[in-house]
C-alpha cells in the first residue's frame, strides 16, 4: 500500500536502481517475516533482488499493520547483513 496518494514518494532504492535500469520485477523474491524492531509484531516482506534487500513492504491482510509500517519498519532495513 503506497500511503502517498499520487505515487510521489518512493523507496530510494528503487529510484535509484530504477534509473540505472537495474530494478528487475522478475529476478527479485519475496520473503514474509516478522519485523524485530519492537514488540508490536508487523509483519514485513522483504524483497531481495542480487541477494540484497531492496525493498520492505506489509502484506494488506496483515491484521496488525494492514498494508502499513512505520518508518523504522519500512526503511530501517539497511542494517541487515544482506551477504550470504
Ligand atoms: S514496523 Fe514499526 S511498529 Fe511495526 S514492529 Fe516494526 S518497528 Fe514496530
């Protein structure tokens, strides 16, 4: 869920790979997991393209963020080792 009604405001990653025509639909995977931030529990889907992530979102059905995270959830996943 884009809270931004018009689309404006975008995962800086995906700007960026985007304009480097590097962002790949087909070649990322999504993987649902718990965000460990607090304790409130919202589930989070990370989306790895090349073994990193570039991407957090919240499934819609989730019935505690419902589509939403805040702005540790959403961005704050820089600090994941992302090396396999
Ligand atoms: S997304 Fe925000 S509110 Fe939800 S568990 Fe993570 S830090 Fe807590």
């Amino acid at each position: 869920m884009l809270v931004c009604p018009t689309g404006a405001l975008s995962f800086k990653t995906e700007f960026d790979m985007r304009a480097a025509w590097t962002w790949d639909e087909p070649a990322r995977t999504e993987t649902t997991t718990v965000c460990a931030y607090c304790g409130v529990g919202c589930s989070v889907t990370l989306h790895v393209q090349d073994n990193e992530i570039v991407k957090v979102t919240s499934p819609h059905d989730n019935p505690v963020a419902h589509g939403n995270l805040c702005i540790k959830g959403r961005f704050g996943f820089q600090h994941v080792q992302n090396r396999v």
